[in-house]
C-alpha cells in the first residue's frame, strides 16, 4: 500500500484571485470565504512569518480544488510560487495526500529525490463557530518540477478544510477524480517512471492515458501529440503542462444546464463535456457523470 493515497488539491495559482473566483462561481462551484495570509514557519528560525499568498477552495469529500492567489510579490516564497506565476497562470501544481508527511520525506529523499523538508503551515478558517487554525505539514519537490509545484500534505485540521457546507455544489459535482498532465512525446516514458517513484503506483493504460490510480482521484499523463484525443480543440502554451481538472458530477445533464445558464460554453467529449481552458482561467474543466438523455456526454 501506498503512503500516498489520494490527490489532496491540485492549484490553480492567478495574480486575480477574485477574477479566479468568479469563474469558478460561473461553473457552478461553491467556494470557500477568501482565506486570510498564510503563514508559515521558518525552518531556520522556527519563526512563524507571512507569506504572500491567499487562497479559496472547491471542496469536496476527499479532496479540494484550490484557487491561490499571489498576494504579495514581496513576501516569503518557500514554494517557489512567484517563479510559477511568472511563467503562466492555470494549474499550476499538484499537491498529494499522506497521512504521515515524515514518513513521505523520508522514502523521497531515500531516494535521492530533493524536498523542502517538512513545512508546517497554518491559516486562519472561518466556521459556523467563528475562526480556526488550520495546521498542515507539507512537502514539496525541489526544484520546482517543470509541470509546476509538486508536493504532498498531511493534514492535522482536516475537519476544517473539509466543511460539509461547503460541498454542496449547484452543479452537483461530487469530487474532484482527475488531473491530466501533457507532456512531450518523447518524455512519457520519463514522466511514467518519476511518478510511479513519487506515488508508489503503477501506472496503468487506458487508450491514449497513463493512469496512476489513488484511493481519491488518479493523474493521468498524456502525450502531447494525443491531447486533442483527450481534450479536442485545446492546445498546449508549453510542455510540460498540467491541462485539465476532470469533476464527477450527479448528472451531466443538469450541471450542463447550469454552466450554461451562466453563460458559459460546454464542449461534447465521450462520457462527459469540458469547458476550456480560455474559459476557465487557463485550465479545462471535464465534467463527468451519469447522463439522462442522449446527446452530449
């Protein structure tokens, strides 16, 4: 059994967190409040200090969309965030989900793959009661990977970050089970090989897909020269790129209606339909689902 179990939240990282929000409002999410600053400890120091980022989050069951905003340009960076940012916007990482971050870094680095070590991080979260810390360690993979940030989390306030009133989604939507990550032809190989390492999975093939399947949600890794098999009519800026999200949702039909509803294009793909990238902030969204009536999805 894996020490990873489930992908925790991929990220969606912008300069406009409030612009981020609103398209996610158009898709049919429910988001979390905007958090206040995280904060982080100095591993040097110990010293707790703010950093330049805020986030807000697509929540489910098991795990979370997060939408990050860089606040700050000047703060702390221990994730290499600006560097990201200044690169391009839309996914921009993925961050896995352990239940002993320790014991993660310890079969990593045994490896000889490099970290940041574990970080401890904490951000105030509003709740029925008032506000709350939520405490998390994280590892990330250093440098940063060239998709974007890689890490994993082992959460100590779960409970906070999964609040059940903030999982119920006007577009049905159940969980988050998918990230696709495109990357050069002639590097899948590589690719494969670095996350079966990293996850302690085997990848499996499912048509033009690599699949490392997890308890919560799998990654699927695809070659460039396949991505308009994946996602028809999406290009690639740059390679490697995290392209997609893929949601599951109660009924396609219904969730359909509400994107629509508020303006937004849907685009047909077998068992499902996306929206793209240019409508949603740089990353394509994929819904699937159960289908009530012929046609689309």
């Amino acid at each position: 059994m894996t020490d990873i179990d489930r992908i925790d939240h991929p990220f969606v990282l912008t300069t406009n967190l409030d612009a981020l929000a609103e398209a996610y409002r158009g898709l049919g999410f429910t988001l979390t409040p905007q958090s206040s600053r995280h904060v982080g400890t100095d591993p040097s120091s110990g010293a707790q200090r703010r950093l330049g980022t805020a986030n807000r989050h697509v929540v489910f069951g098991d795990n979370s969309i997060e939408l990050l905003g860089l606040m700050d340009p000047d703060a702390p960076d221990p994730w290499g965030v600006r560097h990201l940012a200044a690169a391009y916007e839309g996914i921009r990482g993925v961050v896995f989900g352990c239940a002993d971050a320790y014991a993660v870094n310890q079969r990593l680095t045994s490896t000889g793959v490099a970290t940041t070590g574990v970080l401890e991080l904490q951000r105030e979260v509003a709740t029925p009661d008032g506000e709350a810390t939520m405490r998390a360690r994280l590892v990330h993979l250093l440098p940063p990977t060239p998709e974007g940030g890689v890490g994993v989390a082992e959460h100590l306030t779960l409970e906070l970050v999964r609040q059940p009133r903030h999982s119920r989604h006007p577009n049905g939507a159940e969980a988050l089970s998918a990230v696709t990550l495109v990357v050069p032809d002639e590097e899948v190989g590589d690719y494969v090989r670095r996350y079966r390492m990293l996850l302690a999975v085997t990848a499996e093939p499912e048509g033009p897909r690599h699949v490392f399947q997890l308890r919560a949600g799998h990654i699927d890794i695809v070659a460039a020269s396949a991505m308009g098999e994946v996602l028809p009519g999406e290009t690639a800026p740059t390679l490697p790129f995290l392209a997609a999200l893929t949601v599951h949702v109660a009924d396609l039909d219904a969730a359909r209606s509400v994107v629509r509803a508020n303006g937004v294009a849907t685009h047909p793909l077998p068992g499902g339909f996306f929206v793209r990238a240019a409508d949603a902030c740089g990353a394509s969204v994929v819904f699937t689902g159960r289908c009530a009536q012929e046609g689309e999805g």
